[in-house]
C-alpha cells in the first residue's frame, strides 16, 4: 500500500517533471525521493513515470493517477484541518434546545451570530420545554439551551439572554379586547383562565402567580404549551398570561393587551450549558455571543 509522502513525491515530480526539483521543493534529496516513486510504482503495480537521464514524463497511467492523487492527498489535508478546527471548536457541532418562543426573535438572532463567526459549527435544534432541556443537558443529549430560571447553579451555567414583557392574551371578541390602556387585574376578576403548569411550566406558574392574583378555582386548564395556551384562548376557552414573544405565534383570534402595574420585562430567557461541558465548539459559541453583546 502506498503512503501520503510517496503521493507527495509523485506529485511534485509530475508537476515539476525533474527530480531534482521536486527533490528541492520537498526539501528533500533527490536518491530518497526517486525510491519513493519506485516504491509507489510497485505498490499500484503499473509504471507512471518514462525517465531518462534527461526526461521526466508521465505514462498514460501515470497522468491519470496524477489526478487521483491529487484528490487523495486533498482529502486527507482535509481530514486534518477539519480535525484541528474541531479540537479548536472552529468546527463541530452544538445541540440546542429552545423553548417555542425563543424561535421567534431571539433563536433567530443567536443562529445569525455565530453563522457568522463560525460558519463551520454546525447548530442541531431541539424544541422543549425547560425542564426537559435540564434534563437533555444532564444527560449529553444537549450541548446549550434557551431556557427559563430557576436553575441548579453548581451544576449549570447560564446568561441572561433576553428580556420581555408578560402579556394578557385574550380571545379576540372579549370585553378587553379593544379597551383603552394597560387592563388591570381586578379586571380579570372571575374570568376563566388558563394557567401554565405548577410542574412542567414552573417557571411561568410562579412568575405569573407572584405578579397577578389568581384565583385557583376559575382555573380550567393546565397547560405546559405556550402554543396550546394561545389555540384554547382562540377557541375561547379563557383567557392567559404570555410572554410577548408570543405575538409571533400568529395565532388568529386572539388580542394581546399589556397589564396594569407589571414590572417592564420580567421574562427572562437564559443560555444555560454544564459547568464541565467538554464540547470545544460551545465554547466558541459562547464566546461569539459574548463579543456581540459587547
């Protein structure tokens, strides 16, 4: 079998068609270099090269083996460069799950930076909630996610990625709909509501029920969705409270209207990654997204 530095030789001597400059260009002597061509003739078992103490030319073989030889040795500069840059996190690849309202505005945003900065990461995206995208990190099945807080600080990493406000979503026809100003919570007194999950939308369930008071009993979906959130609101089952990234959803049918007395943007999006994550191209990533937030 033949070997890269006697494709090398080859190439240089059926480009230069002389040994002893293809011997100087490799910086090498000419006697080794003519033993690695007599060594690569015997292992693809055909003469490539006519030779004389005056003339180098190729054989009909030899000038097509010239071009296999060439995309050899390409391929093979190839595989290591990609190596390198993977080692480097120039290239590789990063799993990111994202919650479906980070799809709009900000996952966008993100893809935009580093599609810029490293062209050669490739960015695989899962859709899920937070608490299976704590779990997707835990278990190596994700590299980052677009999170929501709270999170287990010894173990994750995060940053703070976005802000937004939490909106009142109502179906279009309601009493609210189209009433001047923010609307007050009193105003939602006895209406129907659909809530976000105490467990599976945690994070929603205690934003929304430290900001506005709700009354349990006029609760009558539980939901972990945003999405499924704003289809019930449309079919009129009750109204919601969601981030304003929402809006982008596009869901017909349904108004949103902002809330009397609610801080400006008390949603928070994270980036959130393992303290020990070893993947060499999330750290580029996170690197990029700290120089654009600069």
């Amino acid at each position: 079998m033949f070997t890269l530095d006697q494709l090398r030789g080859f190439v240089a001597v059926a480009e230069e068609l002389h040994f002893g400059r293809a011997a100087e260009r490799l910086r090498m002597t000419q006697p080794p270099l003519s033993r690695q061509i007599q060594k690569l003739e015997r292992s693809v078992g055909v003469q490539l090269l006519d030779r004389d103490n005056r003339n180098v030319e190729l054989t009909t073989a030899g000038a097509a083996f010239l071009t296999e030889a060439r995309r050899l040795l390409g391929l093979a500069d190839g595989a290591l460069d990609h190596v390198r840059r993977i080692h480097a996190g120039s290239a590789g690849t990063v799993r990111i799950g994202f919650t479906a309202t980070a799809a709009f505005g900000v996952l966008p945003s993100l893809l935009n930076r580093v599609g810029a900065a490293y062209p050669e990461i490739d960015l695989d995206l899962y859709e899920m909630v937070t608490r299976e995208q704590i779990d997707g990190l835990l278990t190596g099945d994700l590299d980052l996610g677009l999170a929501r807080p709270p999170f287990d600080t010894s173990t994750f990493a995060s940053r703070l990625l976005h802000r937004e406000a939490l909106l009142l979503a109502l179906p279009s026809q309601h009493r609210l709909a189209h009433a001047d100003g923010p609307v007050a919570p009193a105003d939602l007194a006895n209406e129907p509501l659909i809530m976000h999950a105490q467990t599976r939308a945690r994070y929603f369930y205690d934003l929304v029920v430290r900001l506005i008071p709700v009354d349990d009993q006029f609760v009558v979906h539980s939901v972990s969705q945003v999405l499924t959130m704003l289809w019930l609101v449309a079919a009129g089952r009750g109204i919601a409270f969601v981030p304003a990234s929402a809006t982008g959803l596009g869901i017909d049918g349904v108004s949103y209207r902002e809330i009397e007395g609610l801080p400006a943007a008390p949603v928070e999006l994270h980036l959130l990654w393992l303290r020990d994550a070893g993947n060499p191209a999330l750290r580029m990533l996170l690197d990029a997204m700290q120089v654009a937030d600069h």
